[in-house]
C-alpha cells in the first residue's frame, strides 16, 4: 500500500477513537463565527493529527480548518489538507453524519483521499491511479440515465433555508445528510448519485472526498463548471459544487444553470 495512504489510514483511525471519547459526552463548544462550532473532540483531533502527519513527512506542507493557516504552504509541492471532524455540528447533535477528513495533494491535485466515520465503522478511500474503496472493498460511482432516476444527497441547512424547493421535481430524492465530506465518500460508493451544495465551501471540507470521486469514475465540479485544483491562497470554492459519474454532472449543472 502506498506510504502516504497508509499513513493517512492508521491516523484517520487514530483521531476517530480520540473523537469518541467525546461524542454524546461533555465537551467544550465555541463558536468561530455564525453558526460555524469547534468543540474540544476537533482541536484535540486536529493537534493529533498534524503532529502524526507532519512529523512523519516534515518535507509536507499543512491546511487545517483548526490550525491557523501558515503561507509556506503554498512554497510546497505536497500538502496536507485535513478537517478533523467534518460535521461538528451533527457531531454536537448526536447524530452519526461526521468524518475526519484527510487528503493529500501534489502540485494542487489531490493523491491521497482518506475520510473515516468512527461511529459506524466506515472508512473511505482513494489514491490517485489506485481507485476508490470502503471498508477494502472496490467502488465507483453510480450511473443513472436521467436525474428522475438520481438520488442527490444536499445539505441539512440548505434544505431548511428552502434553497432546494427549485430543484425538487427533477431528481428522484433529495436526501439532506450531515458532513460535506462524508456525502461525498457516499456519492463515490454509489449510495447515492450526486452529491451538490449550492453554497461555498472550503478547500478541507472536499479534498478528500474530491480524490474518491475521482477515484471512482466520477468528477467534481464548481457551480461555474470549471474543476476544482487545490492549496490555493484562497481555500474558498465558490459558489457551490456537483459531484458524481461525469454525465450526471453534467446533466445536474444543466438544471441548475437553466439549461
């Protein structure tokens, strides 16, 4: 197994058992911004993990949603791109839709795709050229003829912001999960058929999951249509993004562009 990947493996793992310790237990939660949480089980994570990563490829560069950003990265050809706890707030809620998200990328193109859920067990993940797994087992991404026949997994807030009511006659379903991340590990196994959000999101939250996708015969794209590269000096994607099998992508940014 590639060195990378298995390092990010055993730390994914790792980090999980240290989030367990708090989940559906006392904890500390503050608030970085609107609505944006951190608890205890994320710092902790995160300090594990990029000492683990980083201690073992020094030569790497590091983004994390809960470090603060240093610049030097963006002098590296090879970057660790981590959410500890990609879903915090269901984390808070009890509700099992959470990941620790890790991904490595070369020249902005991301290798390495590592996403773990500890509380059910499922670990997701891809190496560029090696293809996308859950739990040791091969997947790819679900084909669907016509997206009356998709399931499209979207956000929980968006959903309760009525920003999807436009789109609910055209697809099958619109099911809202928890963690960007994790739905995207779900859209690369073929549990669902795309995965879509219609609002910006950063770079550590769809890393990884971007790699599975790829992994997995599919491909991610941003609400302009343009493919996703990372370790940018602005880890903002915007406006949103699709992810799934490539046609139904393109069949999806068709609908949402009016097409």
């Amino acid at each position: 197994m590639n060195i990378d990947l298995k390092l990010a493996l055993n730390a994914s793992k790792e980090a999980g058992k240290i989030i367990m310790q708090y989940y559906r237990a006392d904890y500390e939660i503050k608030e970085k911004g609107y609505h944006n949480p951190v608890t205890t089980a994320d710092n902790e994570a995160d300090s594990f993990l990029k000492s683990t990563l980083t201690d073992a490829m020094p030569e790497y560069g590091w983004l994390s949603e809960e470090t603060v950003d240093s610049k030097d990265r963006l002098y590296k050809d090879r970057v660790w791109i981590v959410d500890p706890l990609d879903g915090t707030k269901e984390f808070i809620e009890g509700v099992p839709h959470f990941v620790v998200s890790i991904a490595l990328v070369d020249k902005g193109i991301p290798i390495i795709g590592v996403l773990h859920n500890p509380v059910t067990e499922e670990t997701f993940y891809a190496a560029k050229g090696e293809g996308a797994y859950l739990n040791n087992i091969r997947y790819h991404c679900s084909i669907k003829a016509s997206t009356k026949e998709m399931v499209i997994l979207n956000s929980r807030s968006e959903t309760r912001r009525g920003l999807w009511e436009p789109y609910k006659a055209k697809f099958k379903e619109l099911r809202a999960v928890g963690s960007v991340a994790y739905k995207m590990g779900l859209t690369a196994t073929g549990k669902a058929d795309i995965f879509a959000t219609l609002r910006p999101k950063n770079e550590w939250d769809v890393c990884a999951g971007t790699c599975l996708i790829n992994e997995a015969g599919g491909k991610v794209i941003d609400l302009n249509g343009n493919e996703l590269s990372f370790n940018n000096q602005k880890t903002l994607i915007e406006p949103g993004l699709i992810a799934g099998y490539n046609l139904s992508v393109e069949k999806t940014f068709k609908i949402f562009n009016g097409i």
